[in-house]
C-alpha cells in the first residue's frame, strides 16, 4: 500500500499537519480552530454550498478567500481564519442564510455570535428554512444509496425535492432528517405509518414479530435485505428484541 504523503503548513500562525489533498475544513476543525460551516459533513463530499466556511489562503505568495471545506491542503500554505474579510463575508452570508431560514435556531445562533440581530435582505417568500445546501441529497445519494431526492428547477425556484415531486425512491430512513443542518426535513410516526414530511413519503412499518411494535418501514427493510442479499427473515424482529434474543 502507498504511504499517505504529509505535509506542513500553517493556520492562523500554527504550523499544522496533514495529509496532502485532505480538505481544509476537517483538517483546521481538528486542530480546534472554529470555522462555521453548514454544508459540511465528515461521511459525504464536500459541496462548497453555504460558503460560511470561507478563510483566507496565501500560497506563492497570493492570497484569496476560499471556501476550507472543498480545499485540499497543500505544503506551505498559509491560512488566516478570521480576517476582517473573512468575518465581513461571512456576516453577509449569515444575512442571506437568514433571509432564507429565519427560524433556523442554528442559523440564529451562529448570526448572534457573529454579532447579527436581523437580516438586511427580504425574507425569502414561503421561507420554509431550506438553504439549499445540498446535504440531504448527498446523504441519500452517496450513503444510504436511495438516490431518492435531488435539486430541480432553476433560479430562485430552485429547491431540493423527489425527482418530479415522486417520492417513491424514499425508503423513510431519515438519514436526511438527521444531517438536515437547519431542521427543515420533519419525520412523523403514527401508529404503524412513517411519514418523511418534506417529501410527502409515507409508508407502513413492520411490526416486531416478538412484541408487536412497528419499529421501521416494510419497504424499508425488503430494500436492505434485496441489496445485501440477506434472508427473508432477518427482519423479523426489532433491534430491542433481537438484542434481548441474543
Ligand atoms: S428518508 Fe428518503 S430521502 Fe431521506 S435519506 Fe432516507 S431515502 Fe433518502
Ligand atoms: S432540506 Fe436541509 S439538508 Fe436538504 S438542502 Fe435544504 S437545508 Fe440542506
Ligand atoms: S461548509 Fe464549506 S461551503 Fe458550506
């Protein structure tokens, strides 16, 4: 196997390590440097969608913003994080992201800590807190493997949705409503009925053949079992029971 090549260079004055070509992002969150970010997350790659992330990098002698999530690190580079551009461009964006999501209790507290109060900019009509990040679909795509949602439209009617509002490919999982950084993707259990909100999913739950409780959707499971091929059964019982059967 290759050896991983190492290189040096420095965040805010601290001469750092990592591995060439890993994003910036991870690598200064490690270090315990704090860089905002929403679009981020460690098990999807990176998008660059929110742009809160932005520091500045100096390398050959030129310095330009950058968003640090999509960065890959390089030998000698230098990185400011918190430069009065960076912190201006970042309070513009925190507005924009409010005027998008203005009950997002994240968006919120990161624009009080970055010393906003309110936005500037028009509230988005029908604001439903979506910034289109672009992170449930990378969820869906790239870990779960249901491909089920996806951008559609252009402009300012771009929003994430199923492809032609047909949710079928939505297993109900809620790995979206986990990684959704604003909250915005709602999942509802009613009797033996999960709904995914946003996408208009809903579908009926298996019950545990031991105790009875529905505890995840049918289609769900018959969709794990056909991809990792295994027995017909192996869902029978819930996680509780089968821990308890063991
Ligand atoms: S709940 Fe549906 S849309 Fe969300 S990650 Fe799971 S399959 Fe994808
Ligand atoms: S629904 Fe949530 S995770 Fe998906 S794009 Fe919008 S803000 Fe991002
Ligand atoms: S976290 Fe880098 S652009 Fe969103």
């Amino acid at each position: 196997m290759s050896e991983k090549e190492l290189v040096r260079f420095q965040i805010d004055g601290l001469e750092v390590e990592a591995e060439k070509g890993q994003m910036l992002l991870p690598v200064a969150l490690e270090y315990g440097f704090e860089i905002p970010h929403l679009c981020y997350h460690e098990a999807v790659s990176p998008y660059g969608a929110c742009r809160l992330c932005l520091v500045e990098v100096t390398k050959g002698g030129r310095t330009r913003m950058t968003t640090s999530c999509n960065y890959p690190v390089d030998a000698g580079i230098e990185v400011a994080t918190a430069t009065e551009n960076v912190l201006r461009a970042r309070r513009m964006i925190l507005e924009m992201l409010l005027a998008r999501a203005p009950h997002s209790e994240t968006i919120l507290t990161m624009a009080r800590s970055a010393g906003i109060e309110e936005t500037r900019f028009p509230i988005i009509d029908d604001a439903d807190g979506c910034i289109l990040c672009g992170l449930c679909e990378r969820v869906c795509r790239e870990v779960v493997g249901a491909n089920a949602i996806t951008f559609v439209n252009r402009g300012d009617k771009r929003e994430m949705a199923p492809p032609f509002w047909d949710p079928m490919a939505c297993i109900a999982c809620g790995a979206c409503v986990y990684v959704c950084p604003t909250d915005c993707i709602k999942m509802e259990e009613q009797g033996d009925e999960r709904t995914i909100v946003r996408w208009k999913r809903t579908l009926k739950m298996q019950p545990c053949k031991s105790c009875g409780k529905p505890f995840a959707p049918q289609f769900q499971l018959n969709w794990i079992v056909d991809r990792v091929q295994l027995p017909k059964d192996f869902f029978e019982l819930c996680p509780v029971c089968r821990k308890q059967k063991k």
